[in-house]
C-alpha cells in the first residue's frame, strides 16, 4: 500500500496545484464578467448578456465537481485536468462577485457624477473600476475555500506512480482509506484546515481594505463636498 501519511511533498504539491487553479480561475471569472461587461455597454441592454452569457454559464456552474471526476478519469490524470478542475470551481463565484458589483448601482448614479462635472473615463476610473476590484476581492475570497474543496476532488482523479508531481494531501486521503487508517484520514483533514485557515488568513492580510469594498462604495464620497 505504501506510505498513507501525508509528507511534506504531499502538502507542496497539493498547495501549487490550489495556487494554480486560484489563479487560472481568477483570470478567467474575470475574463468572463468583463465580456459580459462590454456586451452590456455596447448592446446598451441587460437581456442579451443574460442569454448569450449568464443563462449558459449558469448551467455549466450547476454541473458538481464530484460528478466530473469520473470524466476526467477517463481523459487522463495529467496535472492539467487537475487544474482546470480547481479552476471550473473558482471561475464562476469570481464571475458572479464582480457582475454583481457592476450591477449593483444607485438610481441615476452616473448622472450625479455627471452634474458634479466627472467625464465618461473619470466616472469608469472612480466609479466602475472600484465597484469591480471590490468584486473581484470578494470573489477571490469566496473562492479560498471552494478551491480547497476542488483540491481534494482533482486528486481523488488518481496520480502518476513516480515523478515530481506523484503525491498530494487529497489522494493520501484515499490512500489512508484503502489502508483504513484513520489517523492518516484525520492528519490529512488537519492539514487542509491548516492550509485554508492560513491561505485566508494571508488574503485578509494582503488586502485589509477589503471589508470597506464589500460593505459598498460611495460613489459620491469626494465629490460635490
């Protein structure tokens, strides 16, 4: 059966694998709300985005990472599909964080800003740009722990036998099952809290104003005083 406790290996491979998918998920979530953004802006109309964009997305997001497992089984168990498992996890609450943030605006907002002399690029800079960071920080740390959870999914998939990327704290889960050893299973678990707690920890750190952007943005703080 081999080791079934999780090495040191098992936690680096496991939290590149998370950094990753974090990354590549980000991107695209936010690829993907900034399309839907300019469809918006130049269709001058929230309908067509919905069913070109937000219906489709919807139901892709609704299909369960543990029911696409066994798919990728039979595609392969290379580092790419675990990835782009993280990431299909990660891609949609990004996406969603940031259309609700352009979305959530004040009647006749911009033409307030408007009256207090901004021009279209100052209102996308002060206005637009800040709602949509606020967003993505909140996307980001919405995806923390689904990435987590992913993480744990992608390496149930299965590993290579031997080289760098052979290993991961997900599937010594399996293996210290297949061994029945409970406290391998329970050292896993408390390394993916450890993991977690400190990856959300380390996020609130790195952007301690992100509270001030969830709990709104004043578009006319600054201006008309």
């Amino acid at each position: 059966m081999g080791n079934v406790w999780p090495t040191t290996k098992d936690v680096t491979l496991t939290f590149l694998r998370w950094f990753a998918g974090m990354g590549l998920g980000t991107i695209i979530g936010l690829f993907i709300a900034s399309l839907e953004s300019l469809v918006v802006i130049l269709l001058k109309d929230e309908n067509w985005p919905r069913w070109m964009i937000s219906i489709p997305l919807d139901f892709l997001r609704s299909l369960p990472i543990i029911a696409l497992v066994p798919l990728i089984q039979m595609i392969g168990i290379g580092e790419k599909w675990k990835i782009g498992l993280i990431a299909w996890a990660v891609t949609f609450p990004v996406w969603i964080s940031v259309r609700q943030a352009r979305t959530r605006t004040l009647p006749d907002t911009e033409l307030a800003l408007t009256a207090c002399g901004l021009d279209q690029f100052d209102i996308l800079l002060n206005y637009h740009l800040p709602k949509a960071f606020g967003g993505l920080l909140r996307g980001v740390e919405i995806s923390i722990g689904i990435a987590w959870l992913s993480v744990v999914a992608a390496e149930w998939i299965g590993t290579f036998s031997t080289g760098f990327w052979a290993g991961g704290i997900g599937y010594k889960v399996v293996t210290a099952h297949e061994a029945n050893s409970w406290a391998s299973m329970f050292a896993c678990l408390a390394l993916f809290g450890i993991l977690g707690t400190t990856t959300a920890w380390a996020w609130r750190k790195l952007f301690p104003k992100n509270r001030e952007f969830l709990s709104g943005f004043s578009p006319m703080s600054g201006y008309g005083e």
